[in-house]
C-alpha cells in the first residue's frame, strides 16, 4: 500500500492530499529516510513525521484492509 493511502486509512493523516504534501515537502520518513509519497509500506516499517516542533515516530504492525483498523504502534 501507498504511503500516502496508508497515513489516510490509518487516520494518522485525515486526507490523503495532505499527506501527499507532507511527504513532498519532506517532513516524512520511513527508516531514517525521507520518502516520496508513492513508496510502498511493510509490516515493522518505522515511521516519523513531523508536524512543526512535534515529531510522531510509529511502527506498522500490519497493512489495513479497512479504514478504522489498529495498524500502528506508536514509539
């Protein structure tokens, strides 16, 4: 699954333009580097984004097959 698809379905991020443009802009990174939107996701990828001065740093624990589902563990 697309990152930024993911962010959506998760409801890290509520839209998915935005999480397009989060990743664009370079505020998001999968295992320590920075990551286009159109990267594809895995189970025990480790996430950090940056929202201004606070940093929200998760691990995938499974790929969603539904909006709504537990899929993240926050670090």
């Amino acid at each position: 699954m697309r990152l930024d698809k993911f962010l959506k379905v998760s409801r890290v991020i509520k839209r998915r333009t935005i999480a397009n443009e989060a990743a664009d802009g370079g505020r998001i990174s999968v295992n320590g580097k920075i990551t286009k939107p159109s990267y594809d996701v895995k189970v025990g990828d480790v996430v950090e984004i940056k929202f201004g001065d606070k940093i929200s740093k998760f691990e995938i624990t499974k790929i969603p097959a539904r909006e709504g589902e537990e899929c993240i563990k926050v670090l």
